[in-house]
C-alpha cells in the first residue's frame, strides 16, 4: 500500500494556540458581560461579543478548507454556524439604546437556519458512513427529540401561556423553537455517536456540550423574550459564546489523523438516548395525572412512548437481522451467508442448465499496517469504504458478506471460471482508486481466492477452505485474483509447517545476518553496512526476508528476531572495530519492535557490553513507524539519540506520512526508496524527483542514502546530484561478514 505524501497533522500544533485564543477570548468576555452597566457597551456587546461569534467561524471555515470541501457534514456546520454568527451581527447593529432588538426579526431567519443546516451536516455525515441501517439511528434521534420537547413544553407551557396574549403568538413560537431545536439535535447527536458503525469525529462530546449550552441559553432567552425583559449584555449572553466555542472545539478535530490520545471510543450506551427520551416522556404522563400538564406536553410524551415502542414491535425481525448483519459495514457477516448459502448452492444444482457457482474470498493487502500505523479508526473507516466500492463493482446476483477483520466473500450464483475471474478482477479494479480517510489518502489492494462450485467443494465449508489456500496463494505470488489448484492444497499447510520451522529456527540459530556495505559517494570509502536477516532453512535452503518476515510479525516473534539480529549485528562490529574497521552498522526495525520503550535502554547496554560506541550503530525505521504514534516515536527517538545512536528513515517517500516529521523528530540519515532510484536512467521526471528529495533532505540537515544503486550509470548520476551516500548491487549484494571482509580487502588493493 502506498500513499502520497498528504496529511494535515503539521498545522495541528500551528493552530491550536487558535483554541485556546478562542476560549481566552470569551472568558474576556463573560468578565465584560459581568462587569456591565446599564444599557448596550460597545466594546462588550459589539467588538468582544461579534468576536465570539466570528472567531468560531473562522475555525469553521479552516477545517472545510482543511477537508478541501470534500466533507458535505463540515461543509453544512460551517454554513450553519456562518449564519448564526451572521444574524448575531445584524441582531448587535439593530438593537436600540436599551440593547433590544425587535423579535422576532431578519435575524431570527438566520438564528433559525442553523437548524436545518445543522441537521443536514448530520444527514451528510450518516450517508457517507452507511447504507441502509440508518432508520434505526433517526427512530432512536426521533425519540430522543420528541422527549426532550415534551419535556420542555411541560416546563415552559405554563410559564408562557400566562405571560402572552395572542398577539404575540409568532414570537412565542419562535422563542420556543430555539430549545426545542437544539435538543433534537443533541439527541439526533447522541444516537448517531451511540450507533455502532458512525463517527462524529473524535470529539462529537465538545459538539453536544456546545449545544446543550445553546439549548440553555435559549431557554432562558425564551423565558426573558416573551415577558419582553430580555436585553443584549445580560451575563447570559456568554453562554452562546461558550457554546460556539465547544463546537469550534469539535469542527477543529475532524478530518485530523488522531493524536495519541483516544476520544472516540468513549461510545454511549446504544439504548442511552431512547431510554432517557422514554423515561422523560413517562414522567411528564405520570405527574400528568396529578397536575394538569398543557396538551402538547402531554401529546409529545405520548408520542414518544409510542415512537420508542416501535422497535419492540419489529424486535423480532431486527434481532434477526441483527444477527445476520456486521455491525461496522452493514453487510451479511459469516452467519448470513453460511445460512444463505446452501439454498443458492441447491438452486444451482438442481437447476435444469447445470449451473456453476464461484466463491471469491477477499482479503485486503497490509490492511494490519494500515491499522497499526493509522489507528483503528482508520482501519474500520477503509472498510466500510471498502465494502461500499465492493457492494458496488459487484453483479446482482452476487452476495457479498464481510466475514471478519478484512476478510470478505463473494457468492457468486451462476458463475464459471471465466465469470469468476472477470469479477474478481473488476473489485480489484474498484480498489484501485486510492481512499480518503480523515484528510489522508490512502491505497489499497486486495488479494482474491476464488473456489468453483461443484467442482472444487459441495459446501460452503469446503469452498471456503479452497478458496482460502487460493487467496493465499494470490498473496504469495502478488497476482491479484487466483482460481484454486489441486497443488494450492499444501500451501497452506506450508504456512502452517512454516510458522512451526520459523518458531525452532528462532531457537536454534537458524537466522544469518548477511551486510551490504554504503558507499560515500564523496570519497569513494565503505563508510557502513547495512545488516539483513537471512533465513538458512534446513531444506529449503537461504530464504529472504520477504519468504518470512511477513510470517514472523503476524505471529509476534518479531521482538526475539529483532534482537537475535542486534546481537549478532554488535558482535560483528565488535570484532569490525577491533581490526581496525570503523563501520557504522545499520539495523533494520520493525514498527511493531519499537512499541517495546525499554528498547533504547536495551540497545544501549548491549553496546556498551560489547565496548562500541553508540555512534557505531545506526537504526532503520520506516514512516509507517513515525505516524502511528508521534509522541511515542518522539520520546523513543529522542532517547536514542541521546544515548549518541543514530536514526535513519528507511524506504523513505513510500510510507503514508507527511514530512513534516522530519522537521520536528530528531533523524540522521534518509534513504530513498529504490522505487524511485531504480527508473532514474531512463526517466527524466523520476531522475528530477531524486534530486530535489536530495536536496530537500539537505536543507533540513540530514544525509541522504539512494538504495537500490544498480549500475554506475546510476551512481554517477547520484554524484552529481550530490547524493550522500549510495547502496546498491553495483558495489555488492547482501553478503556474509566474512565475504564482506574480502570484498573489502580487494577494494582496498584496487584503490591503491
Ligand atoms: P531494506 O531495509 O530496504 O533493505 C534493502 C533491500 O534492498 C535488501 O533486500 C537488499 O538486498 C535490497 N537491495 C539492495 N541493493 C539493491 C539493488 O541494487 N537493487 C535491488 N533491486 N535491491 C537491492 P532484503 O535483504 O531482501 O531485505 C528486504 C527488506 O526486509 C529490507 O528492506 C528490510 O525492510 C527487511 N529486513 C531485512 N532484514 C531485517 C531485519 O533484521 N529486521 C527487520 N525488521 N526487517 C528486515
Ligand atoms: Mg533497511
Ligand atoms: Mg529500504
């Protein structure tokens, strides 16, 4: 997987101090609305309290930019709150000498279509995030808003029907509908951030605060409005500030990649919002039989027992789907389509036409990486994505089903080997156009096992188990989509033996580090070697890295590998430095060995056990690293470097990171993927992009390394670009210490 150098992370500290501005600007605020006289103050109600209005917006509208308007929900909340802050404009330059405005006015329009902008923002960002299950979540926001009006009503139907005649009818229905509204979506709100499978964001809490205090303001307002005792400059007025402020505080976080810590997983309660709805809509009935309630309030309590009922009355058939459905992407999971399948099975047996069936099994490529380094956010937003782009790309007649973590099947009725094959490549097809995920892109591929019904298994079980060593196999051999073969059948049994051998290779010092020397490409001299792990099998012989290590991180033997490679790494520099070799020696780490933090600790005693200076040894880390975890990365690499180790970035410009890193973590060396050093002979545009990355990492201090340096073509050309250092099959191939000291030796002899 691969992605362009896009996320935003490296304006999140730059504007931060905005927030915190923001905030400090309406507690000056509050303190003004505090200290006020009588009567409207200019610098209070019109320059400090517009400010609350505008400096919110202004937050607003960075984050649609900062989404590059592809977000309609940030989009629509950005155009509601620009309207309300518009209308609190017009309502400040209208008011009189006793800071009254006419009400309702012009700018109660504006006050008023934050709601329906609001809502569609909320509506916008349902859509987005699922197909289909929606209703649920609009019953349960439904509920939550019919509650909290009946309780309102309850409260402010008295209080208001004294206070009015009905004249004024317009304006009390407009007061009134300012709480009202902001209930609904507090509770349209809370159901979508309780429902499995939808995200507000990792700070939707800051958004309901915010309108929660709107919601208390506005009562308070409706109260004061119609018994006409309601003047701007009341201590009130703050809360309408504050309110904007928390949901600045929201907007600010969206379509961020998340920083260490985790806010969105506080999920309530699914039943939370209808169950407290209910319980509010019951109490207005029963103190209804004891004190005369008006009628709405007793009409809307009554509704709101009844909405909540409804899902008991479907309870069984929502069970059922429930069951049958996964919670994230909406689609059948395991159980559907194993109690599906044998009906689609028999049809096609019985069918007069023998009728072919295919089962395609989908697995997405490196999606672990994705989540490791991204955060399960992340993860679980590609697949709902994925699942889109594959309900999509698929025939009608097909069912898809995600079967669990990134695994997904295809039942396909009617299908041959061709068919089959034409579909599997039209979902690869379908992933190819990279994914955008809070504000980063990202691309992924799938790999696809495809099993043929009846020939190759008369049960769903069997056809998974073949389609499964198929998709296997496409992984392997990074072909894509792969039918299954009677020879795939020990493939995965290989897998199996594999882990087994690789469990006893650990322990009986199977592993070789093999060393690729760096060129200074300045002077000519080896000035270090890079070591990578070899595998001698006992039958299969060598095996390289890309034969294991994939095998080795899933089954979590990467910490003992990793430290099998430093020791033997520091022994053979021990013994470099002892003859007079002075190699910096680079070792390769592994995202997953890093989240060790005793790891610098670690490595640095076993240097100095051997007498080496920590200079001596470099570490390898790759992006993928760097992003999962800024602030861990931060802290291990700061005290790496302080114990006088050094860091480069290895396969640098394939990960999913932004550079901003490289400005702000403590790094040596860079060393270019060979993706982009290998076309640079007979590409132009490749060969432009090396030298300005050469030059990039110049200005910011640090070396650059090209690796995968083939011909001298090649090098030369790096020379001139004025390329550090240089790694590649032209000076060597990874080789054992002991060729490396003759290949060394012959090198000296020949500069002579
Ligand atoms: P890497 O760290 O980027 O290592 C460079 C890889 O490029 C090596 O592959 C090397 O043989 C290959 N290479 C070097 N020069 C050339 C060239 O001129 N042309 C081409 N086409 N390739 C060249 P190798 O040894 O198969 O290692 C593959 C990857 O496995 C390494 O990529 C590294 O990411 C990982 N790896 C190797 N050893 C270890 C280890 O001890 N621990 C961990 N965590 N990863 C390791
Ligand atoms: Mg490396
Ligand atoms: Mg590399």
């Amino acid at each position: 997987m691969r992605a362009p150098l896009r996320d935003t992370r490296s304006r999140l500290r730059a504007d931060r101090w905005l927030i915190w501005a923001m905030f400090a600007l309406v507690a000056v605020y509050t303190v003004g609305l505090l200290l006020h006289g009588e009567g409207p103050n200019a610098f209070v109600d019109v320059v400090l309290g517009e400010l609350t209005q505008w400096v919110p917006a202004a937050v607003f509208w960075m984050a649609t930019v900062r989404t590059g308007f592809r977000r309609p929900d940030v989009l629509f909340a950005t155009l509601a709150v620009t309207f309300n802050s518009a209308a609190d404009t017009y309502y400040v330059f209208s008011m009189d000498a006793a800071g009254q405005a006419p009400f309702p006015s012009p700018a109660d329009i504006g006050y008023l279509l934050f709601y329906p902008l609001m809502l569609a923002a909320l509506v916008a960002l349902i859509r987005s995030q699922m197909r289909g299950l929606a209703w649920s979540v609009l019953l349960d926001s439904a509920v939550g808003a019919l509650g909290s009006a009946a309780i309102l009503a309850a409260l402010l139907g008295p209080v208001l029907s004294s206070a009015i005649d009905e004249s004024e009818a317009l304006a009390t229905g407009v007061a009134v509908a300012y709480p009202i509204f902001d209930l609904l979506l507090v509770a349209a709100i809370a159901g979508i951030a309780s429902s499995p499978g939808l995200t507000m964001g990792p700070r939707w809490i800051y958004l309901v605060g915010g309108l929660l205090f709107f919601a208390a303001a506005d009562v308070v307002f409706a109260l004061l409005e119609v018994s006409g005792s309601y003047f701007a400059g009341l201590p009130m007025d703050a809360a309408w500030a504050f309110g904007l402020a928390l949901m600045a505080v929201w907007v600010h976080a969206i379509g961020r990649p998340r920083s260490g810590r985790v806010l969105a997983d506080t999920k309530t309660p699914a039943l939370f919002v209808p169950a407290v709805a209910v319980a509010a809509g019951l109490g207005v009935l029963v103190v209804g039989t004891q004190i005369v309630q008006p009628v709405a309030a007793v009409v809307l309590a009554g509704l709101t027992v009844s909405l909540a009922a409804i899902p008991l009355v479907f309870r069984h058939r929502l069970l059922r789907r429930q069951a049958r459905t996964d919670d994230l992407t909406g689609l059948p999971n395991r159980r559907a389509l194993y109690a599906d399948a044998p009906a689609l099975l028999t049809v096609s047996r019985v069918a007069a036409r023998q009728r072919q069936c295919a089962l395609l099994l989908l697995d997405l490529d490196r999606f672990k990486e994705v989540n490791d380094s991204l955060g399960h956010d992340v993860g679980d937003q590609l697949l709902v994505q994925v699942s889109g782009r594959l309900s999509a790309a698929l025939p009608r007649n097909a069912m898809l089903a995600r079967l669990g973590g990134d695994e997904f099947a295809v039942l396909l009725g009617g299908a041959g080997e061709a068919e089959a094959m034409a579909v599997a490549l039209g979902l690869s097809d379908a992933l190819e156009t990279p994914f955008v995920l809070e504000g980063l892109s990202v691309q992924t591929r799938a790999s696809i096992g495809i099993a043929l019904f009846p020939e190759q298994g008369h049960d769903l079980s069997d056809l998974l188990r073949r389609a499964d060593m198929a998709m296997y196999k496409a992984k392997a051999t990074h072909v894509g989509a792969h039918i299954y073969r009677s020879e795939d059948d020990s493939h995965g049994d290989a897998r199996l033996r594999t882990l087994q051998e690789l469990r006893l290779a650990l322990g009986q010092d199977q592993l070789r580090v093999y060393y690729q020397p760096k060129v200074s490409l300045l002077t000519g001299a080896v000035t270090g070697v890079e070591a990578l792990v070899r595998w001698q099998h006992p039958e299969r012989g060598l095996l390289l890295p890309e034969d294991f290590l994939d095998l080795v991180e899933e089954s979590g033997l990467m910490h003992s590998l990793t430290r099998i490679v430093l020791t033997k790494a520091l022994d053979q520099a021990a013994e470099w430095h002892a003859s007079g070799h002075d190699l910096t020696i680079a070792v390769n780490m592994s995202a997953s060995s890093l989240v060790n933090i005793d790891l610098p600790q670690q490595i640095i005693g076993m240097a100095t056990e051997r007498g080496l200076a920590a200079s001596a040894l470099m570490l390898e880390i790759t992006e993928d690293f760097l992003m999962s975890d800024r602030e861990r990365a931060r802290s291990v690499l700061t005290r790496l470097r302080e114990a006088g180790i050094q860091v480069a970035v290895d396969d640098f410009g394939t990960g999913y990171s932004s550079l901003s890193y490289l400005r702000e973590l403590p790094i040596d060396e860079l060393k270019l993927d060979r993706s982009f050093v290998l076309p640079m002979n007979n590409d132009a545009k490749a060969a432009a992009l090396v030298a300005a990355t050469i030059d990039l990492a110049h200005s910011l201090g640090l070396r650059m390394v090209a690796e995968g340096v083939e011909t001298g073509a090649a090098y030369d050309e790096l020379a001139r670009y004025g390329c550090d250092h240089a790694q590649g099959f032209f000076m060597s191939q990874p080789i054992p210490a002991a060729e490396l000291d003759l290949w060394l030796n012959a090198r000296r002899l020949a500069e002579r």
